[in-house]
C-alpha cells in the first residue's frame, strides 16, 4: 500500500470527485510524479479525516505527516519534493499564486456556484444531501433554489471577471508563466469542479481559456483517467 493517501470529497459513485480544491491536490501530486492511494470521502463522513484536526478536504497522509488544506498541501510537497517539477519556481512565483488563489475563491467560484448549484445537489450521496442543503443555505441565506441562477447574465458576469485569465494567456502559455505551476492547477481545479457536476458550458469554445483548458487536459489525462464525467 502507498505511504502517500489522498482524501477527495466524492458523489453518489465513489470515482466521481469534484471539489475544486481536492483537484488541485490531484494535479500537483501528478505534476510532481507522486503515486498516491485515493479516497473517496462525503462531507457527512468527518470521522475519517477526524486525525487532520478539522472536517474539510483534500487531506494528504504522507509518510506520517497529515496535512490539510490544499494550500498547505501544495507549500508542502514544493518543500519536500523540492528536487521533482516545481509548483511555485520561486518565492515571487508563490507570493503571486497566493493572490490567484484569493482571487479565485473570493470572485470565481462564487461566480461558478450560483450557476451550478443545484447540479452539485444532484451529484451529491443520498447521505450528503440534506447536510448540504442544510450548510450552504445557512452560508447564503436562501434556499439553494432561489440561489442557483443559471441566466446568460451570470455566465456573462462569469466571463468577464475571467478577462485578466484571457489576457494573460494573450501573452503566455499558462498563469504561471512559461511552464505549469499551482497558479494552472487552482484555476483548473474550478473548471473540473464545475464540468464534473455540470453539462453547462461555462466557456465559448472559442474563449482562449478553453483552449488553454484542454491542452492541460491533454497534460495531465493520466491523473484524471477515470474520474472526469464522460463527455467533459
Ligand atoms: N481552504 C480549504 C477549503 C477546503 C474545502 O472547503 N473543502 C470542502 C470540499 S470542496 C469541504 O471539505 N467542506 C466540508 C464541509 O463543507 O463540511 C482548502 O483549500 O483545502
């Protein structure tokens, strides 16, 4: 058995993972070339990460460390696998994702949930669902019907706050810069979070975002083989 177990939250089937934050931890343990063991976890199953100290995933137990949070996660597999392909190429590099990953949760995934809401519902475990009725509409303060907006006005405002993605890939290959680093992976991990429980098309398909999504897509099949919604 691996020294190296990875706990992904998981839907109604054990291979369908989905949180954008679990994905970033999937994509970073393959950039680095790290084997790791699965697990497939449900928010009502807390007991089973109970050793992290909290109640959220990913969790990675690795060789006797357990650590949460996926950006802990990821500041420690560059620390320790500092001589396997590099999340963060520098401190500037990681000073700059840091502010990615603010962005991402404080603008885009907001952006993102109002339009798949319900979709994340429906994929969710029996046992999960009313847990995450219950969560989600204490956090926004309507029921989760009244939350979803699946309008061409949401996805417009979606598209737009994308535009500095859209700009920067106007000038180089990926967010990181030349090569791939966590910044990608953070971004991706939205993108796998919404497409895995959702047939919505978020993007044009003409949208240089989605073309940068797809040859990432192509760079990482490995990693995802399995686990991404037929289709997607
Ligand atoms: N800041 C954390 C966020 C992790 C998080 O919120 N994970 C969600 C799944 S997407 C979770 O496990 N939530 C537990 C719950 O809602 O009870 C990270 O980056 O890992």
């Amino acid at each position: 058995m691996s020294a190296r177990k990875l706990y992904e939250l998981a839907g109604k089937r054990d291979n369908q993972v989905f949180s954008p934050y679990c994905w970033r931890i999937r994509l970073a343990l393959a950039h680095k070339g790290l084997a790791v063991q699965h697990a497939s976890w449900r928010f009502t199953e807390k007991d089973s990460i109970a050793h992290s100290g909290q109640g959220a995933v990913p969790v990675l137990e690795d060789n006797g460390q357990v650590i949460h949070d996926s950006w802990n996660i990821a500041c420690y597999l560059d620390r320790v696998y500092a001589d396997r392909p590099a999340l963060f190429d520098s401190p500037m590099s990681k000073g700059q994702a840091l502010f990615i990953k603010h962005w991402l949760e404080g603008v885009i995934h907001p952006a993102m949930i109002k339009i798949v809401i319900m979709d994340i519902l429906n994929c969710l475990d029996e046992k999960d669902q009313a847990y995450f009725r219950q969560s989600r509409e204490a956090r926004f303060g309507v029921s989760l019907e009244a939350f979803e907006d699946k309008s061409p006005e949401q996805l417009q405002r979606l598209r737009q706050a994308l535009a500095p993605v859209r700009q920067t890939l106007k000038l180089q290959p990926f967010l990181s810069g030349q090569g791939v680093g966590f910044a990608d992976f953070m971004l991706l991990g939205a993108f796998l979070w919404t497409g895995s429980v959702s047939d919505t098309a978020l993007l044009e398909s003409d949208d240089p975002i989605a073309h940068w999504r797809e040859e990432l897509l192509k760079s990482y099949a490995g990693a995802l083989e399995g686990v991404l919604r037929p289709g997607f």
